[in-house]
C-alpha cells in the first residue's frame, strides 16, 4: 500500500509572501528560492504543473497528465478555477474531481451554456449581468467570487476518509486565495468595498489608499490561507508526500500594475514551492521550474520536466524570460531577482535560444469568455 499523497496548488500566491504563512513553513518547510512559472496565467502554468509540458494550448490530454501515473487506490480532486475542469482535460484520472459549477444558477452562467461567446445576444446580456453586480455591490455586501479553502479541504478530508480509510490516497487541492478580487474575511473593510478597491487597482483607477489596501488585502488573503490549511496539515499522516506550490505570482503595483498580466518579471515568475517525504527533493536541484513538478512528485523524469536543472524558462504573450539560481533576463536586459542591474551572458545566451524555439502559449483571447469572465477578466 502506498503513502498517501497530496498536491497543494495555489493561485497568485508571490514567493515573497510564503513568509506569512507560517503554519504552512512549520510543516512543510522553507520554500525552494529559485523557483520559477512557465508562463504568467493559470491555464498555462498548469500545462506544466500537472502535464509536464510547456505551455502551448489550453488544458491537457490524458496522455499529458501526470495523475494516472501516480500510484495510489483513490484519487480525488478539488478544483476552485474554471480554467482547471473537465472543460480542459483536468478530470483525468480522478475518482472524484470536483471543479465549479456551471448549473446555470446565474445569469452569466446561463448566457454562458445557452449562446457563443461571439453572439451579439452573449454580449447585451453579458453587460446587463456585469452592471447588476455593480448595483448590487452599492445596496448590501458582496459575496465571495470563489469557493473558500475551509470547504475545499472538507471535501479532501471526508473524501479520503469514507473512500481510503486504509490511507492509500492522492489529492490535489487548487485554492483561490490570494487571487483577485482580495478580500480576506477579517478585512478591516466590508467585501462590497475590498472588491471595489480590488478593481480600481486592477484598471488603473486606484489612488495611493487603495494601494495601500490592496497590498494588506493581499496579504490577508495569504494569512486566512494559512490559517485553514493548518487543519489539513494537522490531519494527514506525518508519512504523507506532499508538494506545495503557486501557479504564478502577482503585481502588487511594481511597475504601475496590478494583478497577473503578461509582464515577464520576477515578482509574476517566481513562485514558492515546498514539500515533504518527495521522491525527489527540491533542494536537489538550485533551480526548479514548474514544468519538473510531476517529476519531483513521481521520482523519475516526467515529460519536459527535469530531476536536475541549473535554467528556467518562461514564455507569455510573445514575451520570453529566463531564470536562473541568481539572475532573471527577458528583452529588457538582466538583473537579479530582486531587480538589481546585473550581467551574466550564459544566461542571455539561453534566453536567446528560448526564444527561437518556445512554443507561442495561448492568449487570453483565444479562452472561452464565460471561463475569463468567472476570473474577473472581463
């Protein structure tokens, strides 16, 4: 029988911001430091994380995905992103997977399962829907877009206990927190207004108060994270293999932006990743991509992933990025990964390379609208 195992994705989480989760660092230890994302947004970067793969086209195939591959007698999943569902082959190999729905309960959502994207019909209502929740948040407090980590990790832990009670498990657990629009529970605003703040920021609007906000907004997303996650770490078995890391990072207005754009920069590509009782160590290798995640997980090379790697890669947009243990470069030179003026040519040398030969990620516009609109991207 097989330890159990469990994967732990997190949505928007920045390296410099596993420092707030302490419950997560006393059982999990510190974070890899020079990890690195493939890519700037969730529906590539998870092309690497569970396929193995640079990004190309949305979603992944049976043939791509890691999770049959695991040795375990139940596999569950717990998807809180739309753009990690069945839709795009994230099912595969899961007992249970469980993934937002898309009953139709609102008007986008209907809209959404009855008409294209591309129908002139989709847009008037799409609109009409966008200002209601406007409306809304102007008469009574707002609910939470995403579905919170205390329920996520419910249905792990009862899951796991009615179906393995011998502990012979897999789980991978996707959390939203600290993803757009940040409003933490215990927010010193209600969350009408910390989504009002949320989106100024995120369209360019936001005042020197929001910014100030917005980054103790985020960062209480990260705290309340933590604190649920205690629970989980509490309750699995000390011989449990567990992986630990953020899809992508996220601006909290460096460079006059916020969120997750397509911006090749550290504070978007370098993410933290931890684990315990792994195959493979991260600290094995001074450089970890997300593309060696299945890799790490399995022990043995996955793919396009790597046991060892001393260069990271990274491409969105038509923009590319390389990484090592010391260095960032992109088209706008080198510096170290906390942004200081830097020189090192080997890695110019590779990010050359990359660049030639790096398959063009999908775009945001070429996702389906209803998906972008769940995640606010519309």
């Amino acid at each position: 029988m097989s330890a159990p195992a469990l994967l732990v994705t997190v949505d928007s989480l920045r390296y410099d911001h596993f420092q707030y989760m302490p419950e997560t660092r006393a059982f999990l230890g510190e974070s890899h430091p020079a990890t690195f994302a493939t890519n700037t947004a969730t529906p590539s970067c998870f092309q690497s994380i569970i396929g193995g793969i640079y990004p190309d086209d949305a979603g992944v195939t049976s043939e791509e995905s890691f999770v049959p591959k695991v040795d375990a007698g139940y596999k569950i999943g717990v998807s809180t992103n739309r753009f990690l569902s069945e839709r795009y082959g994230y099912d595969v190999g899961f007992d249970r997977f469980i993934e937002p729905e898309r009953d139709g309960s609102s008007l986008k959502d209907r809209v959404a399962a009855n008409m294209t994207p591309q129908s002139t019909i989709y847009g008037i209502a799409s609109r009409a829907y966008n200002f209601y929740q406007s409306l809304r948040g102007t008469v009574g407090d707002a609910s939470r877009d995403y579905r919170p980590a205390a329920e996520v990790i419910d249905d792990l832990l009862e899951s796991v206990a009615t179906e393995a009670p011998d502990g012979d498990w897999f789980g991978w657990l996707h959390f939203m927190e600290p993803h757009h629009p940040y409003n933490p529970d215990d927010a010193p605003v209600s969350r009408t207004e910390a989504q009002q703040v949320t989106r100024r920021l995120l369209d360019g609007r936001g005042s020197e108060a929001d910014a100030e906000l917005g980054r103790e907004l985020y960062r209480g997303e990260v705290e309340e994270l933590d604190d649920r996650l205690a629970r989980l770490w509490d309750t699995v078995p000390d011989e449990t293999r567990v992986l630990f890391c953020a899809d992508h990072g996220e601006l909290l207005g460096e460079y006059g932006e916020w969120g997750h754009h397509a911006t090749m920069c550290p504070e978007i590509l370098r993410v933290p990743a931890a684990g315990r009782n792994l195959p493979v160590e991260l600290g094995d290798s001074e450089v970890r991509s997300l593309v060696d995640i299945p890799s790490v997980f399995l022990g043995t090379e996955y793919g396009d992933g790597c046991l060892s790697r001393d260069t990271a890669f990274a491409a969105s947009n038509g923009s590319h990025a390389a990484m090592n243990a010391q260095h960032f470069a992109s088209v706008e030179g080198v510096r170290t990964l906390d942004g200081e003026g830097a020189t090192d040519r080997d890695l110019e040398m590779a990010l050359g390379e990359w660049s030639t030969t790096a398959a063009e990620p999908v775009s945001k516009d070429q996702l389906p609208e209803d998906d972008l609109e769940a995640l606010g991207y519309k």
